[in-house]
C-alpha cells in the first residue's frame, strides 16, 4: 500500500520561513512528478509547485521567487522551502505525486492528508 505523508507545517510570522516534506512510502516501483497543493477555508485546491521526475520544477504564479521545490529521489521525498511567507499563504499544504505501485502498472495520483500552514502576526 502507498502511502504519502507530509511534515513541517505549523505557525509562522509574515516574512519567515518554512520547509515542508513529503515521503512516499510503500510498494513504489517508480515516482514520477510530484507537486504541492494547498487549499484555503472556502477555496479551491490550488497547485503550488510541481516537479518532473527529472527535478524539473514549476510553479504558480503566486509563489514564483519565494517558494522552491526540490526532491530526493533516493528516499522518495519531496520538499517545499517557503520563503517570504504572506498570510495569504495560510493553507492545508498537500503533497501528491504520480507513482506505479509493484501490483499496478499503470500510473496513479496519490495524495497525502495535509498539513496546516498558518502565516500570522
């Protein structure tokens, strides 16, 4: 069974900094992309950042310059460095990614349960 499982949220002044981690773990043959996704109260999840197998990252236009995804692929994580946070950025931050299961081989989208971010003064 796959499993994806964030850590590293939690509350932060206007301006820090936080890093978010995401580990996949289970019966993983292959990872592919990977992204972050983040939902506000009484807003549509939104993709944050994503990255290609390769470390190919992109990001939404909001985030463009102080967040930067990364992955390390040796220990299926992926991670979220959070600069110049703003309270807009307060969120359920939710790691997803595309993996092929040793039982399935076909791609298909696994998402984490969240963690909180709370930008505030």
């Amino acid at each position: 069974q796959v499993q994806l499982v964030e850590s590293g949220g939690g509350l932060v002044q206007p301006g820090g900094s936080l890093r978010l981690s995401c580990a996949a773990s289970g019966s993983i043959f292959r990872i592919n992309a990977m992204a972050w996704y983040r939902q506000a109260p009484g807003k549509e999840r939104e993709l944050v950042a994503q990255i290609t197998s390769g470390g190919n990252p992109t990001y939404s236009d909001s985030v463009k310059g102080r967040f930067t995804i990364s992955r390390v692929n040796a220990k299926n994580t992926v991670y979220l460095q959070m600069n110049s946070l703003k309270p807009e950025d307060t969120a359920v931050y939710y790691c997803n990614a595309q993996i092929m299961s040793m039982r399935y081989s076909a791609w298909s989208n696994y998402w984490g349960k969240g963690t909180l971010v709370t930008v505030s003064s």
